[in-house]
C-alpha cells in the first residue's frame, strides 16, 4: 500500500501533469482556449454550406471539452489560429457563429431547467400526497402490507423529486454557465505567426518527427 503511494508521488511530479493543471491567460486575465484551423471554412459544418451556418462538431466537442476544465470563476478567450489568412468578413462570420450557436444552448437550457422544474414539483407533489393517503388509510384500515407498499410507492416519487432538484438541475446551471461564458466569451482569430509556426512545426519550419 504504502508502495503504491510512494509511487503515485513520483508519477504526479510528471511535468506533463503540471502543464495538463496550468492555463494559458491573455493580457486581460482571461483563460484562453486555443483553436487550431486551416482556415475559416474549417470552423464551420460542411453540412451547412452557404445555408444556416453551423459550427464544426469537432471544433464545438474542443472548444467544450477544454471548457469543461476550467473554473467557473474564470473568464474565457477563444484564440483561433489559421494557416491561412483571414479576411475581416470571414473574422465577423466566425464571432457571429460562436454567439449564436451558444446563445441557442442558452435557449434550450433554459427551456429544459423549466421542465425539471415543474417535474420535480410534480413528482414531490404525488410522493406527498400517497404518504398523507398512507397514512390517512393505515389509521382507518390498518393494513400493515397496504401501508409498506404505499410509503415505498410515496417516498420513491419525493426522492425522485428530490433528485431532479439536487442533481439535474445541478448539471444543468453548470451547463448554463458554461453556454453563457462562451457566448460572452471573446474571439480572437488571427493567421499563425512564425513564433507558433516554429513551436508546432508548422509549414516551412517544420522538423523532421522524433521516433
């Protein structure tokens, strides 16, 4: 045991641990969640083209995942790089799209927080109203089985009830908060610069992979 923990000390002195627990922060103290493209088509569905304008799913899935590491009390930059130059009409489409795709998250949030709303009210409502039943019939009938079967009936809707105001309505202001950041969140979109380009072996500055 005490092995196993002498271990598990040295692998977490790792320093890819301590990068994956660090953030990057810009010049406003904003955590910044960086964006790799080709160019600006990339950032958007190749399903949606010249229609309603859609975000890549794969860039929405890292844009979420790295969100999701981050604190809620933190503040958010979307950096997005390009290998190809960006015209500011392109820039305009990108930033139109990031907003509208998660203030349309906010909408349904919002929409499904009023229905765990009312479904927890409901279920609690019926879990309370079988245990007064319960207990209005045990005092009139005494029925020992009848009583068991509807206190368990009863409390399994108030803890269902119980549950969807504890739990789900938990993960779903988590998610609200979450939307609402990246919607207020600032996008940067600018072309790599030779500094990027040498740190990623980008395009001519590129190295040969190490085995």
């Amino acid at each position: 045991m005490f092995e196993r923990r002498k271990i598990l000390k040295k692998l977490r002195k790792s320093p890819a641990y301590k990068d994956a627990a660090t953030f990057d922060y810009d010049k406003e103290g904003r955590v910044q969640i960086n964006v790799g493209l080709k160019d600006a088509d990339d950032f958007f569905s190749p399903y949606a083209y010249k229609t309603y304008e859609l975000l890549n799913s794969g860039v929405t899935e890292h844009i979420d995942m790295s969100e999701g590491q981050i604190p809620i009390t933190e503040s958010i930059t979307l950096e997005i790089y390009t290998e190809e130059k960006t015209t500011n009409e392109e820039k305009k489409r990108i930033r139109s799209a990031v907003k509208r795709h998660y203030a349309e998250m906010v909408v349904s949030v919002k929409r499904q927080l009023k229905i765990n709303t009312w479904k927890g009210l409901i279920l609690s409502a019926i879990g309370v109203v079988i245990l007064f039943a319960e207990a209005f019939l045990y005092a009139k009938l005494s029925n020992l089985y009848l009583d068991t079967i509807m206190a368990v009936i009863g409390w399994m809707f108030l803890w269902d009830g119980m549950e969807v105001f504890l739990w789900d309505r938990s993960d779903l202001r988590r998610k609200e908060i979450k939307c609402y950041r990246l919607m207020n969140a600032k996008v940067h979109i600018r072309q790599y610069s030779k500094k990027i380009q040498r740190q990623y072996g980008i395009g001519e500055f590129e190295d040969d992979e190490e085995d």
